[in-house]
C-alpha cells in the first residue's frame, strides 16, 4: 500500500501531512486504513466525517487534546538526534512496568518454592499432619507450577491471537490471584497441589504476552532497554522470594505467609493492565481502524507527542503489514503458517534460546537454592536463605550490566561471551574440589548467565518473530521453555543422585558448548532495527 504522503527525518511533511492528519482525527473506528484520501477533498472537511458515513461527527482527537492520566514530558530520548520526538517517560514506565509484574510473580515463585517447601516439611513450622514429603511429592510441589505454565503455553498458541496480549495478561493476573489463594489457605496436599497449578497456569500466560506488549508498544530506540528489564522484574521477584523465605522460614505455618506474600502484586498487575490499551500492532493485526491504533499510540506516548510521530509509526507498522500479503497469512494463521519459509529460521532461533536457557542447569538449580545450600553445610534454614539472599542480589546486579549494555554492545556479543563464560564455570565446578575455587566459578557462573540468556533470550524472542504469526510462535517457545524446565527441575535430583554434583556440572557444560555453537550459527544481531525491519531480513 503506497502511502500518499511522504516522510522527512521523524514525521510527515508539507501539505500531504496536512491532509493526512486531519483524516485521521476522523478516522474513528474505520478500517480503511491510515492512507490515500481521494484528491480534491479539504483537511477540513476530513477533519469534519467520518469516512464512508455521512453527516458531521466529532474527531477522534481534537488539536491539542490530551488523554485523561498523569504525564511526566520529558525531552528527547537521544540529545545528538534533533528529529527525535519529545517521550513521555512516565507513560514508557507504565506500559513495561504492568506487563513485566507478571514476570515477577514468575520470578517469586522461583525464590519463594524452596524456602515454602522447607517450612511445609518441617514437623516444628510445617503445621499441617501431611509435612512428611516424600521426595517425589516434594518434586510434584516444585514442578507442578512449570506444569500449569506448559499447560498455558499451549492454550495460548490456540487462543493468544483472539485474547490480544492485554487480555491475555488480564487472565494470567486473575489465575496468580487464585493460585495464590489456594497455595496460602491450603489445608491438604492435593489443594495445594491445585494452587501450585492454577499459579502456573498464569505463568505461562503472562509469560507469553508480557514479551510480545512489551515489544510492540515500546519505542524503537530502548526496546531492548525494556524488554531486558523484564528479567530484572524477574530476578527481582528470585529476591524478593529468597527474602520472604527468610522472614518467615522459621515461623509456625511460615509457608503460607511465603505464598501469599505474592497477592499484591497481582492485583497491582489486573489494575495496570485495565488501565492500559491493547497493543497497536495487535489492534492493527486483528483489523483495527486507524482510529484505533492511534489511539492506542497516543495513550502509550502521551499527549506529548506531536500528531506526526504517531502517524510515522503507524504508517511503518501498517505499510510493512500490508504490503506482501501478511494479512491473509495472519487470518490463516495456526501452524502451517509457522511453517512458511521466512518463519522457519526465526523459530529455530526462539526455540534454541529457550531450551537451551533451561537444560545449562541454573534456573533449575534456583528451584533447590535452599536445599543446595544446606547441603553445603548451611544446615539451619535461616542460613541457607540467607545465602540465597545474598545471591539473588548479585544475579540483581548482574541483570543491571546487561539491561543497560544489550542496546550499547548488541545481542550476539552479550550472549556469546555470556555463554563462554558459562562453559568454562561449569567444568571449573565439574572438576575442582576447592572450596573457595567453587565459589568464584559458581558466582562466574550466575552472572554470565545473567548477562546472557537471563534477558537475551526473551529479548530476542520477543523480537524476531513476524506480526502475523508472533502470538503462536512466542506460544511454542514458552512451551519449549517451561517444558525443559519441568523436565529438568524433576529429573535434577536423579541425576544429581545418579552422576554426582561435579559430573552433572560437567554435562551441563558440554551442552553449554552445545549452545555457544548454536548462537553462533544461527542468532542475527538486532540491535538498533525496528520490529518491521528485523520482519524484512528473513523474506
């Protein structure tokens, strides 16, 4: 679709803008599309209908007129750049903010399920006749979660596209919300057992359409800034867990308190998500009008930003959508679309980086920190949690290096070197016995990972997928994700049992090499390119 106006440095110019603003203030719910306005018609006269409807109207957005809401105006994200639009940084806030808790409430769970398995076993704190876990019930606590989130996973690739990311992230708070209920109030294992799923099912939800708003409402120049602070939000949540379990450990009944501990920031991550619109290209994807994914535009940049801009991105979202046929692929959509050319590498891609996030050990590792670490000779539970406090902190930090040097290095430099560093950790771990010599590979270990696959591999997920087939294929790479991790996190202890400690550091080594061979392969660099430019290097 040639656009009947052309572009110079941010925005529209010259008369063509002109025309072009004043149809889309009237654009309404129409679904025309953004561009060609027959010759001859005035900007005042656009400015007045409604497109195909006869009679006056009111326009969508009057000149000068701001959304209802807060706005913090900030000036120009880049100094050097002269046409870069004004963004209001207090509306940028809030459209990562309310989409990433649900990635805190995953990261909760991480830290909290050690530290609640600990009290619920113990006869002094546990409080309930059924404490004594055997360790394959005490395996089905901790993994049951990943379960309900590979459940979802699945659903979501039938239903994501017809829920939109919004909704979809609306259903992941209300099912935190009841999860948390039923693991806190729990008076018999199979009710837990429940909450632990129901909690689940939420995280696979959330999980998968907290990337893909993320990605397509945030301005170009600090995606990768934002996507990566989602896994911030995550490791903040391993915290913010591993520091409940030390408040309340010890105490009688101290596991409930753990779990719902968690109920705030789900009802904070339901009241966020009614507030904000549906995403743009979700909108534009399910045949939206212009009215409306301006209108989502300008209540995610604020009223700030001049009518221009938010016509130049929805031209470069709407031009590169319906120019090569895309719209009937999405109305297709299901798996054969995935299986078009142009979407296979993109989907080895994403499905790579979530395996092989889970099956080098570490994420699985954080479900048993507790545990490890009373192995290791912390034999009193406030010991050991405190230990994993003091570890969820460095793993804080070094998620800080990487959020704020993905957009400065790129992706491929930060996982490559991540990962290689990773490799050489584990065989240190594999092959050593010295105490303080483990240590610093295991800290070499944690943050290399944190610099790496912790936020990379989202980032990148929510990346490189095309519009017409994003929900779907983020869907499969969530399903490849909790699924390696189920996996892994119930046959960890067997394994752990039947190798030892040191070689299964060294297995996980080798497929940690596995991984860098992989990366180096097959993982483009994005950094710096829109989400329709990255579309356009696999056509």
């Amino acid at each position: 679709m040639a656009p009947s106006w052309k572009r110079s440095g941010t925005g529209a110019t010259g008369r063509g803008a002109g025309r072009l603003l004043g149809r889309v203030r009237a654009a309404g719910e129409s679904s025309r599309g953004f561009f060609g306005r027959p010759k001859g018609r005035s900007a005042a006269r656009d400015a007045r209908r409604v497109p195909g409807k006869r009679g006056n109207q009111q326009p969508l957005l009057q000149e000068g007129e701001a959304l209802p809401g807060p706005t913090v105006a900030f000036a120009k994200a880049d100094e050097g750049d002269a046409g870069a639009p004004a963004e209001d940084w207090y509306r940028i806030v809030l459209a990562f903010l309310f989409p990433a808790l649900g990635g805190l409430l995953f990261g909760y769970d991480i830290g909290a399920t050690s530290g609640a398995l600990v009290s619920l076993t113990s006869e002094a704190t546990g409080g309930v006749p059924w404490f004594d876990l055997t360790p394959f019930q005490s395996g089905l606590v901790v993994s049951s979660s990943l379960f309900g989130a590979l459940v979802s996973s699945v659903a979501a690739f039938f239903v994501g596209d017809n829920l939109g990311r919004r909704r979809e992230i609306l259903l992941a708070a209300v099912l935190y919300l009841a999860g948390t209920a039923l693991e806190g109030l729990a008076q018999s294992y199979p009710l837990l057992l429940c909450g632990r799923l129901t909690y689940g099912l939420g995280i696979g939800f959330a999980m998968h359409g907290a990337p893909a708003y993320i990605a397509e409402t945030a301005p170009q120049r600090i995606r990768g800034l934002l996507i990566s602070l989602k896994e911030v939000l995550i490791v903040l949540g391993i915290l913010l867990g591993y520091l409940a379990s030390f408040l309340f450990v010890s105490k009688a009944g101290g596991w409930r308190a753990i779990y719902l501990v968690a109920a705030p920031a789900a009802m904070a991550l339901f009241a966020g998500m009614s507030w904000l619109p549906a995403s743009p290209r979700w909108l534009l994807l399910r045949g939206g009008g212009s009215g409306e994914v301006v209108a989502s535009l300008r209540k995610l940049r604020g009223p700030a930003a001049k009518e221009e801009d938010l016509l130049a991105e929805a031209e470069a979202m709407e031009a590169n959508f319906g120019g090569d046929g895309d719209k009937g692929a999405a109305a297709s959509g299901g798996f054969a679309a995935l299986l078009r050319r142009e979407n296979l590498k993109p989907l080895l891609i994403g499905m790579s980086l979530m395996v092989f996030q889970q099956i080098t050990g570490q994420p699985s590792v954080l479900y048993y920190a507790t545990r490890i670490f009373q192995d290791a000779g912390f034999a009193a539970a406030e010991s050991a949690t405190a230990v994993s406090v003091v570890l969820g902190i460095f793993k804080l930090l070094m998620t800080g290096v990487a959020v704020f040097t993905v957009d400065v290095y790129g992706r491929r430099p930060l996982l490559l070197t991540g990962v290689a560093g990773m490799a050489a950790a584990l065989f240190v771990l594999g092959s050593v016995k010295a105490p303080m010599l483990s240590v610093i590979a295991l800290l070499l270990y944690v943050g290399c990972y944190q610099v790496s696959f912790g936020p990379v591999s989202w980032l990148i997920v929510g990346e490189v997928f095309p519009l017409a087939v994003r929900s779907s294929a983020i869907a499969l790479a969530s399903f490849a994700n909790f699924g390696s991790n189920f996996l892994v996190s119930l046959a960890l202890p067997t394994i752990q049992s039947a190798l030892g400690v040191q070689a299964t550091y060294a297995a996980f080594g080798v497929i940690a090499l596995a991984a860098l061979a992989t990366i180096f392969a097959v993982v483009p660099e994005t950094k710096g390119k829109s989400l329709e430019e990255i579309e356009r290097m696999f056509k």
